[in-house]
C-alpha cells in the first residue's frame, strides 16, 4: 500500500460518505464498468472512459467508491455488503481483487509553484509505491512511472495489471502558475502514462472540461468522454434524481424536530439541470446541505459563481444583457451548443459564452436552448445585475427595483409608471414590447428586489387560469402581490382578468391547512400602449374571501 497505489484514502472517503444521514446509493454505476474490464472484452479502447460535470455533481464521491471497490489496499466488503452492488453475481469477483492507483488530481504539494513541482510530487510519489510494492523488480527512483510499470509487468508472472481512477483531470489548467507548454507537457505526461501501455487494465477519469480541445491530436483520443448535455450513458449517476430527492427529504422530514423545507422548495431552489434522457437532476452538494442545516440557502454558489457568471460575458456584453433580461424572466434562449467552447481563451459569440456557462452549470441546456435552473442560480444572475454597471439599462432598471417594489406597496402609480418609462432611454430590441414576453422581461428587471422578500413565479397556475406574476411573501403579515400584465389595452382590464379568474385563491390556502399568507393583497395591473409609447399602472387592494 502506498500513497496512490492500494491506498487505504479511497475506501475511507467513500465510508464516510456511506454513513451519512442523506447518503446515496449510486454503486449501480458498477454495472457499466464491469464488464469494461472483463478479460473477454473485444474493443479494449473502451477500457478508457472520462466523465465530465460541474463542480460538486459528486465526480469525485464515484471515483472514490470505483476506487474503494476495485483496490487491494483494504477489506471494502464491510462498506459495500450492504449496497445495491452486493447483490450482484460478479460482486465476490472483484471487490478489492484489484491493484488500483488512485490520484486526486486537485491537491497541491507544499509550497506549489510551478507545474514542475506539481507533476514532479505526482510521478515522484508513483515511483516511490511502486519501489515499495515490488522490492524484487530493479526499479530506480529515476525512472520514469510507465517505466517502471511496463518494468513490474515484464518481470511478473502473472501479468500484473493496473487500474487507474484520476480525479479532477483538468484541476490543473486553473492555476495561474500553469503555461500553455506547461499544458502540453501534462498532457504528454497522461498520455505516456496511459495510452497503448500494456499494464493499463482501465482507465476511470474524472473533471469539469472536456479532454478533446486540450488534446491537439492523438495524445489523449483513446477516451470515451461522457458530458451532461449530450451522452446518455451514465447520466443518472451525477447529481440526484427526483426519485432520490424524495427519500432524502423522508428521511429528513424523519429526523429533523421542527423541519423548516419542503419538498417544493427543494425543487425551487436547487432543480432544473438536464441531461441528454430529459431526466431533471438536482445539485447534490446543495441539497445534502440543505437538509442537514434545515435552512435553504446558495450552498453550491456560495464559492463564487458571480465572478465566473461576469467572466464568460464580459467580452460581449452588448449582445448578452438583453438575454440575461429574458432569462431572468424565466424564458429560454435558442443557441447551438459547442461542447468544447469552455476551453478557448477568448470566447466572443453567444454559442460559445453560453456552452461554456453550460459546461460550468451556470446555465442548463435543454431542446436547443438555454436557462438559469434554479433559485440557487437566480439569486446570482441578480447580484450580477444589481452590481455591475456595464451591463448598461439592464443594471439600471435593476438599481430602480427597490423603488418600484416600495411605489407598487404603497399604491403610488405615478412612480410605478415614471420607473417603467425609464426603460426607453435605451434602443434595446427587448423595449419593443412586440408582445408580452418582453415586457414580463423588464418588469422583472423592475422588481428584482422583490426577490429579497418575495418568492416570484411567473404563470403560475392559480385559480381558473394563469397569472403573469404572483409575489408569495417569505415571511407571516407581508403583503401579497397579483401583477398581470397587458400590451394595448388597460390597467383595468389586467386587474379585472385577476378578478374574473380568482387569483386570490393562491394565498387562500389548502381546505383544513393552516393560512400561511396573512397580509394585504393587492392586484396590480400594467399595460404599455405601443402607439403612445406609454405606461400604465393600477393597484387594487382585493379580498381573501
């Protein structure tokens, strides 16, 4: 056993992860790989697979339990006999059966500064496992790993092989230190270490950016890669299904005294990617935290997503920020996604920022188009636009939402119709209000304070129909707001439509459940007459019953 070959780290991430309160049983994953290392296998390029996701989708919970099962540093039977996996006929035949090195990619040696340092600990710390494992074979501390293996390979009887998990691949390329020939170089060293060697008996791989642009030719082309958005194939394994969700929020309704989430705010706030199948796969790290602090929160954003929102649109701002209006409405955005577009430098045009973005999960994709997911990402794509300026009227409209919020409570429609003016002293093609998803676009803009204290759905299903716009108060007494929204006709008849359809039912409550919502309700209609070029407002306040 040795720092990366049979190592105990594996098996103890991966029974830590077991013995959680919302632990997962994903070991199912198994089922592909096996017979990827079955020694009947014909095409022996499928023995090299890369998975790639964004952050925190549990890439590097897999590759600990891949790692955990497959290697001989340690009895793992008491970890999986009582996973899904152990039912299997083929369980017995390989748990800790066999010589796995394991490399998280991700860690840095003390006082890293150069990629030499880097790369130097990791082929150092191979050799020095491989010296110690096999005493008998002449390995020297200056031979380089695929030496040394192809060595141990020559000088066993048995044709020893290797298995090899590498997590977080790419880690690497994110470091300032990092130069384009020091890019090269590592790939060089992955493929030496991996490509058309013998001893390989499979390669499991894990990151964020796809190999593909990083490998220029055939350095690194023996890899399967499977992405989100566009592979089939192991999708359900990264990030939790609906199915899963729904345990986990048992077992929190269980265990937890005073539970203060529901199973439709889990939705809300952390939902929404997709992958190729149409199935909907939540954030695992944020649902695992919310339910552990019983608190719904921005767990997988909190690390710094607005930096890495404002990175990829900086460079077009121009053509973007009518886009962010729109997807901050809740509509979606058709682009042709560039699966690689993550890696280029300098990306220009909206298919690249935006299938960068996706490759992040700062957008999912789905059915050609783009979309903020969830509440957890809504909540940054607002910071964004009410704190940088040079996204032009969008952060300006933004900067009037508190006003807007204030007039709109307090019934004052001359405000509320002065604020919406503002919006044409600007020429965007959004402001044309051609019909009303555009104008639901900038009222969003208008009210993004709101989302301070208001949970804000647009065309919610309420009473006999679907209104525009319905602000549920986050807290008991607040007001409540019904906002519809109408092009070339009145106020009045946005108001009236609220009326005739019983909106109001939505704050009323469920027959025999404790009314949540105790504060005023107010109706608020908007129109814009494209002829004038003018606003109109009216506030209502309406009765519960």
């Amino acid at each position: 056993m040795g720092l990366y070959l049979n190592s105990k780290k594996a098996s103890l991430l991966y029974k830590d992860e077991t013995e959680s309160t919302y632990f997962v049983d994903k070991t199912a994953m198994l089922d592909e790989l096996i017979p990827l290392i079955e020694p009947n296998l014909k095409d022996k390029n499928k023995k090299y697979i890369c998975i790639t996701r964004p952050r925190r989708f549990g890439k590097s919970v897999m590759a600990s339990m891949i790692a955990a099962y497959f290697g001989k540093g340690r009895d793992c039977r008491p970890i999986f006999d009582s996973l899904s996996v152990s039912s299997r006929e083929w369980y017995p035949v390989h748990i800790n059966r066999h010589n796995v090195i394991y490399v998280t990619l991700n860690s840095l040696p003390s006082g890293c500064k150069s990629y030499r340092d880097y790369i130097g600990r990791i082929s150092r710390r191979i050799l020095q496992d491989l010296i110690q494992a096999y005493p008998k074979v002449n390995l020297k501390e200056s031979d380089a790993p695929w030496d040394a293996l192809n060595e141990i390979l020559e000088s066993d009887p048995e044709d020893v092989r290797f298995i090899f998990v590498l997590d977080e691949w790419d880690f690497i390329f994110h470091r300032d230190f990092v130069t384009d020939k020091d890019k090269a170089e590592y790939i060089d060293f992955l493929s030496n270490l991996l490509k058309d060697q013998p001893y390989v008996e499979f390669v499991y791989m894990t990151g964020i950016l796809p190999i593909a642009k990083y490998s220029s030719g055939s350095e690194l082309n023996m890899f399967l890669e499977y992405d989100m958005v566009t592979k089939k194939k192991f999708s359900e394994y990264f990030g939790f299904l609906d199915a899963e969700v729904d345990t986990l929020f048992h077992v929190y309704f269980q265990k937890t005294a005073l539970p203060e989430i529901t199973r439709d705010s889990l939705r809300l706030w952390y939902d929404g990617y997709c992958t190729v199948t149409g199935r909907r796969l939540y954030n695992p790290r944020s649902i695992v935290c919310a339910l552990s602090d019983n608190q719904l929160s921005n767990y997988w954003t909190s690390s710094g997503p607005y930096d890495e929102i404002f990175y990829y649109i900086r460079n077009n701002i121009d053509d973007i920020r009518d886009d962010l209006a729109l997807m901050i409405a809740g509509e979606r955005i058709p682009i042709v996604l560039l699966g690689y577009a993550a890696t280029d430098s300098k990306l220009q045009t909206k298919n690249q920022i935006y299938s960068a973005m996706v490759v992040y999960g700062l957008l999912t994709y789905e059915n050609g188009a783009v979309f903020i997911p969830n509440k957890e990402l809504m909540d940054k794509y607002n910071e964004l636009l009410l704190t940088n300026d040079s996204l032009g009227y969008v952060h300006r409209l933004a900067k009037e939402s508190e006003k807007m919020l204030a007039a709109t409570l307090s019934g004052d429609t001359k405000t509320m119709a002065e604020i919406l003016a503002f919006t044409h002293d600007t020429e965007s093609p959004i402001l044309s209000y051609n019909n009303e998803t555009e104008l639901s676009a900038v009222i969003n803009l208008v009210y993004l304070s709101a989302r301070d204290r208001y949970r804000v759905e647009r065309e919610d299903k309420a009473g006999k129909g679907f209104v525009d716009f319905i602000f549920y108060p986050e807290h008991s007494g607040a007001d409540c707001v019904i906002l519809e929204l109408k092009v070339d006709s009145t106020p009045e008849d946005a108001i009236r439509q609220i009326k005739m359809k019983d909106y109001v039912l939505r704050f009323t409550g469920k027959l025999g459940e404790k009314k949540r919502y105790t504060g005023r309700i107010l109706a608020v209609g908007i129109s814009y007459n494209k002829k004038s070029k003018e606003h109109f407002c009216k506030v209502e306040f309406l009765s519960p019953n």
